[in-house]
C-alpha cells in the first residue's frame, strides 16, 4: 500500500537522487534508497548484537571452554 507523505529533504540529498534516478520516479528512487538504509541499519544493529553476545568475558570463556572439552570427550567415545 502506498501513502503520501511530506518530508523535508535537503537540496544536495534532491539533485543526488536527481542524477542517480534513471528512468524510475524520484518516488521509486527514494522508496529503494530508504529501503536499503533500513535494511543495513538491521543489519548494523544484528552486528552490534552479535558483538555483544560474544564478547569475551571471563565467565564465558570458561563455559565455552568446559563444552568443548565435553563435546571433545563425547566425540572419541564414538
């Protein structure tokens, strides 16, 4: 669904879309710009969030450590 909205946007961010456009509307071009600004703003914070999970504290080391020695002893039992 489409909606009309208005939205301030400077002159330099126009004439960019301007020249980059090619036969789309600026509507398209603008619709595809924001698209992917959302989608590596995801992507930034699916990162940021990674990070986080595996940064190296010293209790998850610990933990990751025992489970591969665990998983280590598991495998050459087989």
């Amino acid at each position: 669904m489409r909606q009309a909205k208005s939205f301030t946007i400077s002159n330099e961010v126009l004439a960019a879309i301007a020249s980059t456009k090619g036969e789309r509307s600026t509507s398209e071009r603008v619709n595809e710009l924001l698209r992917r600004g959302l989608e590596l703003e995801r992507r930034e914070r699916l990162e940021q969030e990674a990070a986080e999970f595996f940064a190296n504290n010293v209790e998850d080391v610990r933990e990751r450590a025992a489970f591969q020695k665990a998983s280590k002893e598991t495998l050459s039992r087989d």
